[in-house]
DNA sequence: CTGTTAGCGCTTTCAA
DNA sequence: TTGAAAGCGCTAACAG
C-alpha cells in the first residue's frame, strides 16, 4: 500500500477519521482503551502522517529555507552543518538553494521558497547583491528573515556575522608589525557589503602607519564569462608583480582567494613569504598542513549557524517580538601562522 | 496581504476559482481575453501558487530527499552541488539530511523524508549501515532510491559511484612500484562495503607481490565515544609505529582519514616521505600546496552527484522502467605527488 | 468520549 | 468558454 491514511486506519478499526486523529495526537477527549487501539495499529502497519496535508491544514510547512551562494564551499558547508543540527533539533528541516552569486538567482531561490511555505527564510547574500529590496519585500509578507555570514548595515534585520572591519584591520596591522610595507589586497567586488568593510579596516590600517597608496594595490577579483576565478587571482598577482614597486605581502579577502593565491604564486615560483607574505580569511583545516603553513583569519562557522538559526527559530516561534532587529558579531580569530612572518627583506631596510 | 490564493484572483476578477486555475494553466478551453486577463492580475498582484496544495492535492512534492554522513565534509558537499544542479534544473528541490554515520539516525531521515512525501531518494549509506532492509522496505512501498558514492554489491538497486577495489589496488601497487614494501592501512569500519573493498583492493595488491603480512597493518580508524576522529588516528599510528617493524607507508582510505593522517605525522615529526611515504583517498583541490604535495585517488564527485541526481530523476519520470537495476562506475583518478615518491632508505637496500 | 462537518488551496471531472 | 463541485489527508469546531 503507498501510503496508509486516517481513513484506512478508522475503516479498519470501525472509528471515524477524526477519532483517530485526536488519538493518535493524545487528545483528551479519547478514551484510553481507543487511544491504546489506534496507536497499536497505526504502530504494526507503519502509518506515516502526510506532511503535505497536515501542512496545507496549518499553513507551515516545517521547513526553513537556506539561500547560500553555494553550498561546494567548505566554509558555507560548516555553516550549513551548524544550521541543520539547531533546525533537526527543533523539527525543522531545511531547504537549502544555491545563488551561485547571482541576484537572479537567489531572488528566483527566494521565490521557490516562498512558494513552497517554508516558515523562514536564512541567507547568505549573493555577492551581486547589493540592494536588500525584494528581501524587504519578502518581509512584508510576514516571513522571518536572519541573515548570517553576509551581513549588512544597509538592511536593518536580524543578523549574525563577524566583525569585518576588524578583522582585516587586524591582519594588515599584523603584517604591518612584521615589517611588511607594500601590501596588496586581493577582494571580491568591491560593492559588497562585507567585502567593503574588510577594504575599509585594510585601507585605515594602512592610514594609521601613513602608508599612502591607498586603493592602489587593491585587486577586486571576479571573474569575466569565460573565465574562472582562477584565472582572475593569477591576472590580478601578475598585473602585482608588474608593478614598479611591486608588493611585499598579500592580503586575501576571502576563503577561495586565499587558497587560490597560494596556489598560483606557487605556480608563478614565488616563495612565501620570502617573497611575499600572505594572509587570508580562511577556515580550512588545513592551514597548518600547507606549504608554507597559512595564516588565516579564522571565522567561527559553525557558531554562525547554530546562531543564526536559533534566532530565526525564536522568530517563528513568535519570541523575538521585540520590534528591534539584533545584529550579532562573533569575533574572528587571527591564527598567525609561517605566511605572513617577518620576512628577510626587511632586515635590508632594517 | 499573507498569500494570495486562486480564489482571491476568482474574486477580483469576478470569476471562478477553476477558470482561474485553467488559465494559469493555459488550458486550451480558457479565451485567450480571460488568460490574458488572469495572468496579467497575477503578475502585478505578484501571485504565487501555493505549492503545499498543489502537492497534496497531485501527490507528489517536487523535491527530491538527499541523505549524507555529513554535508560538512569537501568530498559530500561537491557531490551536493552536483546533486542540486540537476535537480534545480529538473524543477525538485532537495532536502537534505545528515546521517552523522549512525544507522538509527539515517532510518531517522528516510522516515522523515518520506513523511515529508519526497518523490525520491539519494542516498550515501551511513558507516553503520551493514544491512539494507529499511531500504528496501522503502522501495517496497513505491519509492525510488539511487545509492551513490557508497555503494554496495549487497543492495541490488541503481547505483553510482567508483571502484574502490581497483583503486585501492592501484594506489597500493604504486607504493610497491616506488619500492615501498611495509605498507600500512588506515581504513575506517572495515563492515562498510566501500571500505571493505578498499581493503581488499590493498590485500590483493601485496598478495600479488607476495607480501604476507596481510591484515596486521591495518588500522580501522573508528571513534570511541568521547574521543575524536583525529585522536583514533593519532593513537593507529602511533601504534604503527610502536611495531618492531614500523610500515615505511601509509595508505590512508578515506578523506578524512588522508588530511588527519597528514596533520598528525606532522604533529608526531615525521617527514614525509622519507619516514613515511602517504597516499590517500581525498579530493582536496588543496593537495597541491599541502607540504608535502599530498598524493590522492581523487573521486569525481560533482559527476557522481549528478549521474545519481539524473538516474533518479529518470526513475521518477517513470522511465528506466527496465527492471534491471543499474550501477555506474566512475573511474578514480591517481594524481601522484610528494608524499608517495620514491624514498630515501630504498637507495640503502638498492 | 466519539462522530459529523467544514475547509486549508489546488486540480479536475462534469455540467451549463 | 466558463462554472460548480468533489476531493487530496489532515485538523478543529461543534454536535451528539
């Protein structure tokens, strides 16, 4: 049988579909001995309560939608792990869709999962996005929204991030006290939000030790049609490498470019960091096991998730009716390894 | 306004909910006047069919369950991408559910899966599932099921994923042709199908050379509870090394258990190869750039995500009505590097 | 304590 | 060409 329904169940026990209902849900208003009856054979014969139904009846569907740029992407999927055990936790499943980095895409996301009743919606912003409208939009209908990784002071939501800024603040002073002058920074495009703020906490790193080449050395890497972001990273250290005055170390703004950049100036022959020093955000594992061991600006992924999550339950679940949204920023950790450490230049100059 | 329904457009347009649905539909008995006028009233009014009664009312659900040991892990989440391409593409969604390698947890899943009225199931089989009876009970009832990644000669079913026997002969003889010769195995449950045939790929590949000391090398890498994966790992090879005769080679059969393995000897200060020469399932783009570069059977993973995803699109499309279940296998490729060349000590005996 | 009834939003006969 | 009505499986108000 496909699937057995309270009607089976009530036709083969002589009850009606209602009874069977509220016993199988403990109701107070059946007797013990039918409760024990419909129980026992719902139990031998496997009944499943059809979720469609039950939620088409309640108008939730017990899911909670999750918009990534993409879920091949080691950071996002221990993003996505610290999500699912909150959501399975509380019985929640997740419906995760892939933006792929394009506003189309994860409006098209947004659209599906709207459409499919989910009861909140998680997401990372694509890296095109850069107006929050169609997520106000989505608001407006009453869907919870909890934005988390991609955060933004552009939308006033329910957010739950790092502290960009600082962070990056933080690895260019680092390698500004390691004697590292001429530092370039690989970004994404420069219009996102949180690709912005770790320019800004660059750039004012830079200001503090009156170093004035500013933007100069800033490669926003996105990669044409045609073209992978591969491509793009080695175009970008090349065009560096060009430069009169080339750069002494590198900062990478995001988990890919910084693994990729380690890849291609490994390609292009250059040591690091004799040649050039290299930070970046990074949550691989693997840091220490890497040639030469990567220091990384770590983000506390799974936190993220668990977090954002838990904040987008107690939405559903009608707590949060605090009219303020909370912004939640969950320090990075600079974990200094032997990329970026004093290099042999310097004592030149020193 | 919450949701728009069918009978709010009936209503506005002074008509019935059927004519509205018909139109929408572009059914041949609606004036193309009405279907204009309809449709126009939509687009503005933004409407969005409300897919939980849709489904309900046809049966079927438009998503597609996905089960995994942990969608945390580089190998499964590009398996994940693979999967939702095709899926996204064909119209389903995925819900995707973690077996954190606990059988109980995987039945768990499928329950819920079915519950939720999936119209059918990718699965890569927990560590604990040694049995498939739960599965064939599903099928039993009507659902189709593609296994992929772990595979098994066990569970007649439609099938993809790689040899694992033959490259796990493969890596082996390469360690042998590189004169390696006390040649040890870190594998996880030896009872998982895919991990019993990377055993038996190993043993085949010394028998065949007439080495004899057939299973004494070999380490299931399985955690006690309270203890972590990487802990098992470090206490195998220290007691690898702990032997009179220490291995001068490590064949390590699952990612994870490659980049710990390569962690650890770091740790424990072994070089390598020249201690202890390393090859390892694993499919890092990082392999390059690991020190050493980290010799690895690479799986095609996104191509198994999507040859899974599409076998079982193809079933829930009612074709492959062929009763012939059917297993494809991927080739693994062996990318050789570092950590598997020729070592230092084999010049002593040459 | 149990059953009848109405409907969630949609599709689909069957009539008009 | 349009509309009325039934029903997908479930829940809940209301009767009995």
């Amino acid at each position: 049988m496909p699937q057995m329904t309270l009607r089976d169940i009530a036709y083969a026990l002589g009850l009606s579909v209602s009874t069977v209902s509220k016993a199988l849900r403990d109701s107070y208003e059946i007797s013990k001995d039918t409760k024990e009856r419909v129980i026992a054979y719902a139990r031998t014969n496997h009944y499943l309560p059809n979720r469609m139904a039950k939620s088409l009846k309640e108008g939730k569907s017990g899911s909670i939608g999750v918009v990534v740029c993409s879920i091949d992407n080691s950071f996002v999927s221990r993003m996505l792990d610290g999500i699912d055990g909150v959501c399975a936790q509380a019985g929640y499943d997740i419906v995760i869709m892939q933006s792929k980095e394009s506003l189309v895409q994860e409006k098209s996301c947004l659209k599906q999962l709207e459409a499919r009743g989910v009861e909140g919606i998680l997401i990372s912003p694509s890296a095109e996005t850069i107006g929050f409208e169609h997520l106000l939009a989505l608001r407006e209908t009453g869907m919870p929204i909890v934005l988390f990784d991609r955060i933004s002071e552009r939308f006033e939501s329910d957010q739950v991030g790092i502290d960009n800024y600082h962070a990056a603040f933080q690895a260019t002073e680092h390698l500004l006290a390691n004697r590292y002058r001429r530092i370039a920074m690989l970004n994404i495009g420069l219009d996102i939000p949180f690709a912005r703020l770790r320019s800004a906490g660059y750039l004012d790193a830079l200001k503090k030790k009156h170093l004035t080449y500013g933007k100069q050395l800033i490669r926003p890497c996105w990669p044409d049609t045609g073209e992978t972001l591969k491509d793009r990273v080695r175009a970008s250290i090349q065009s560096l490498f060009e430069l009169a005055e080339p750069p002494d170390a590198l900062f990478t703004a995001t988990d890919q470019l910084s693994t990729l950049s380690l890849s291609v100036l490994h390609e292009m022959g250059h040591r690091i960091p004799e040649d050039i020093a290299l930070i970046g955000f990074s949550n691989t594992e693997l840091a220490d096991v890497l040639t030469p061991p990567l220091s990384t600006i770590y983000q506390p992924a799974l936190e993220i998730g668990r977090l954002a999550a838990e904040k987008l339950i107690g939405l559903i679940s009608g707590r949060g009716l605090s009219e303020e949204y909370e912004t939640v920023i969950l320090p990075a950790q600079l974990h200094i390894r032997d990329s970026s450490r004093p290099g042999v230049k310097v004592q030149v100059n020193g």
